[in-house]
C-alpha cells in the first residue's frame, strides 16, 4: 500500500480510505443492506492487514453504529496512533430542532457524541456532511476552529457543494485566521463527472486533499446496466443519485465492461484504477460488503490504463444535472 500526504498537510494516508457506511446496525437506519457487526469486522480486519489506515464514517450512519463498529475493531485489529479516522456531522441525530445542521450548538455537541461512540479522544478528520443553508457561514466555521483547538479533532474536511461556496469557506477561514478546510469529499465517478468543471479544478489551486465517494457508481459500475440487486432495490438516496441514467451511461458502463473484459479483470478494478488515476485525487472512498471488493480495490491501484482505453472509458460521457449536494 502506498501512503500519500492529504492535500498540502503533513498528514499521510493510505491511496485508499475504507468507507464504512456498510456497516451498522441494519435495523437502525434506512439502510436495509449495511451489514452487522459480527459480519463487519473481518473487513474492517482485512482492510487494516492491506495496509489500509484511513476510515471514513458519518454520526448519522445506522443511527451512530458505524461509528461504533469501527471504533471497537480498531481497538481490536490496530493501535489508534496509526490510523486515520474521519467522520462527519449535520445529519439528525435526534427529533429536536436543534437535532442536524452546523450550527455552533450541534457541531459541540454532535463531535462529543462522535467521540464516544467511536471510543477515542479525537479524530483525525472532521467533516461537514453538506453545506448548511440555515447556519451562517462564520458561525459554522470558527465553532469548527475551536473544535481543533480544544484537541478534538486534528483536521476539518468538507463534503459535495457547490464550488462557490467551498472557495468562500476557505476564504473567510483565511480572513479570520481560522482552521482551514483540507479536504474535500465530492461525488465523483466515470458516471458523474461533473466536479470536473469547478471543483477538482479548485482543489488543485488551493491544495486541498481530493476523497471522492461513491467511485464505482453505488455498484453500477461493476455490473451490467440493468442488472438489480438488493441494494440498488432499497437504496432510495442511490435512485436519487443515479434518476434518469440514459444511453449515454449505459454507454459508460459497456466501456468499462470492454476495457475489463481485455485486460482479463473485474470491471470494479478498472472503474476504480480510472477515479484513483486522476491527477487531483488523493484517495477514493470505497465500500466493500465481501472480501473480493477490497482485493479488487487493492488490485485497482497496480492497474495502470493507458491513453486509449481512458479516453475510450471517458467518450461516452454526457453533461449531467447536478446530484449529492443534499
């Protein structure tokens, strides 16, 4: 495994972050298909034994399981100081009015829920989920600040919004003197490619690290276009993502299957050597429900595209409606 600095940081992270939104307790979320604990923590074992030492998860995750299911595997499997943990913060977490957003009072509270739940004293990356319409910019990010410098958290980190609103936050940060964003965790696959146009281009400007979700599509890379599975079947947010996908996504998906099908290799390693191959990325975040999806992204890092069959993956895409920013 390869370790590379996250943005313009001191801070070295595996060419891999190890999603954990599959798992958490299934009955403790929209989720249906997240998987348990008993049948968690080999994964989360055989992604620290591939030299995986990055962790991404959410508060609102299975109603905070997540967060827990990693939190006690790395005890388990690991020693703190040598991984990197991220999580996130603005989903509800409770029925209160107070309950979500990025409001000064949530972020104080929701950081020291987090940290319980996961069983250590800080994180190494703290990350707004999405951007909040209601909660003043300022207010969002100076509670943020003072998050890091009460030792809670190492970093900050940012999710899917509008570049506009990213290129403000970094720039009030700077004004103020505050903590500055360091990374930015966009949608971004050979299907959505939209963060191409502003995004990664300012992420490149500013140094920020670049860890993309959803790299193979929720799966849909991985498959043939119409195949269904379970999880494509009760994932209502993965609808929204993917409404009104065309031919010129099942055009995508083809061409993933015949690059795959030459170079004698899972379609998944291909779509995911392309994401981890662009120039602005630091590390995707990937998912892995059965031990073959983590040695088919382990693989994915060795495989190396050449021109042709990138631009063949690339042709078929077509400008799309802009999904993930809520």
């Amino acid at each position: 495994m390869d370790y590379v600095r996250l943005g313009r940081t001191g801070l070295k992270v595996s060419r891999l972050c190890l999603g954990c939104m599959t798992y958490g307790d299934p009955t403790r979320g929209p989720h249906e298909w997240t998987l348990n604990e008993e049948a968690s923590r080999p994964l989360l074992r055989q992604a620290i034994e591939a030299g995986i030492n990055f962790f991404d998860t959410a508060n609102v995750y299975s109603d905070g399981t997540s967060e827990e299911f990693l939190g006690r595997a790395i005890r388990e499997f690991s020693r703190r100081e040598e991984v990197v943990i991220a999580t996130k913060v603005n989903g509800a977490m409770r029925q209160d009015p107070n309950a979500l957003g990025l409001s000064r009072k949530a972020i104080m509270t929701e950081i020291d829920a987090s940290l319980r739940r996961l069983g250590t004293d800080y994180v190494d990356l703290y990350q707004i989920h999405r951007f909040d319409y209601t909660t003043p910019m300022e207010e969002t990010l100076e509670a943020l600040h003072d998050v890091v410098k009460a030792g809670k958290a190492r970093y900050i980190g940012a999710s899917s919004m509008y570049a506009y609103q990213f290129c403000k936050a970094l720039y009030l940060a700077e004004r103020h003197g505050w903590t500055r964003f360091v990374s930015m965790q966009n949608h971004y696959n050979l299907l959505y490619r939209e963060e191409e146009r502003e995004m990664l281009r300012l992420c490149r400007e500013e140094g920020v690290g670049v860890i993309p979700w959803s790299p193979l599509a929720r799966g849909r890379l991985t498959r043939d276009f119409d195949e269904k599975t379970f999880r494509t079947e009760t994932d209502q947010y993965g609808k929204h993502l993917h409404k009104g996908l065309g031919d010129a996504d099942r055009r995508v998906t083809e061409a993933v299957a015949a690059v795959a099908t030459a170079r004698g290799v899972p379609r998944a390693q291909v779509a995911l050597a392309w994401v981890a191959s662009r120039p602005d990325v630091t590390a995707p975040i990937v998912g892995a429900s059965r031990p073959e999806h983590l040695r088919d992204a382990v693989a994915a890092l060795s495989l190396q595209l050449t021109p042709d069959e990138v631009a063949a993956l690339e042709a078929p895409y077509v400008p799309h409606a802009v999904a993930g920013f809520s």
